[in-house]
C-alpha cells in the first residue's frame, strides 16, 4: 500500500495571514499582513511543510472586484513572506450567485492541493478562522485549527492566532 507522504498546512486567508475588515479585502493598500504571519509560515516551512493558501473570495462573483486584484493581495502576501507559500487557490463563487464545489466548506481546492503535492491528509493541518474551513479540512481528512474568536465555538483546538496554531503544530510533529 502506498500513501502520500508530504505533509503541508492549509491556511485560510482573511483573518488569519491578513487582518479581516468586516468587508470584501480586495485593495492591496488595505491588505495587512497580521503580526508573526512570516515567523510562523517559516518555521512551518522548516518543519518541512508545504504552505498552501486556501481562500474563499466570494466579491468576484459579487462583481465586486477581480480574480487579478485578488492575485495582487497575494503577491504582498508572498513577499511579506519571503516567497515561503508553495500555492494559493480561491474559490470565485457565493451561492446567491452560481455553485461551486470549491468555495469552503466544499474541499475542492484542498483535493486539488492534495493531488498536485502527494500529501498525506493525516500528517496536514488547516488553519482557519471559521467553521467552514475546518469542515473542509475534515472532509479529506485533514486536521484543523481555528484562529480567533470571530465566531462562539466549541471546535478543538480553538486558539488565539497563527503564532499558537503554529506552536501546536510543531509541539504534536511526527
């Protein structure tokens, strides 16, 4: 029997490697890198895992900005982080205005991530800051993190940032 055996961290975007708005953050002028989001994504990266953005980015469908100005805020991103992030998928879909089996918690853009990088699901993480992404991390077998306190929940582990889900990540390593 064979099995994958890359490991990577799935990372929602918004509210966890960029500070959340209350609103659509589209405008790289308003796109911030939170504190610690390069440490952390380094040391992941030294650990030996594949970083892999997942992002829901429903404003496109909305007509409220484009695929490009989302591929901008990414490019800040990736420099901010000296170029660590090995990929980035976003879903373009909102369900008031077309399906789409990649928007989360839908696991689309983590199968296609799992395919392109062989990763194992049981040696990943997905970190994010909803309940959504941590149903999509579960529907391929990956485990998850939430981040923040955006929404009251009882989801395990439930942390304050990148900085503790990072330190958890490496304290439960293989």
């Amino acid at each position: 029997m064979t099995y994958a055996p890359n490991k990577a961290v799935f990372l929602d975007r918004d509210g966890v490697l960029n500070a959340e708005i209350g609103d659509y953050v589209w405008e790289v002028e308003k796109f911030v890198v939170l504190p610690g989001v390069p440490e952390s994504l380094a040391r992941l990266k030294q650990a030996g895992y594949y970083l892999i953005v997942v992002t829901n980015q429903a404003g496109i469908a909305k007509q409220l900005y484009s695929a490009t100005e989302v591929e901008a805020c990414h490019q800040k991103l990736q420099q901010a982080c000296q170029g660590l992030i090995d990929a980035f998928y976003f879903a373009p879909g909102h369900p008031s205005v077309s399906e789409s089996l990649s928007r989360k918690p839908g696991s689309l853009m983590l199968e296609k991530a799992m395919a392109r990088f062989h990763l194992n699901p049981a040696q990943s993480w997905m970190i994010g800051d909803r309940y959504r992404d941590m149903e999509a991390g579960a529907r391929v077998g990956v485990r998850g993190i939430l981040v923040g306190y955006s929404e009251a929940t009882t989801y395990q582990p439930h942390v304050a940032d990148l900085l503790a889900a990072t330190d958890l990540i490496l304290a439960t390593a293989y």
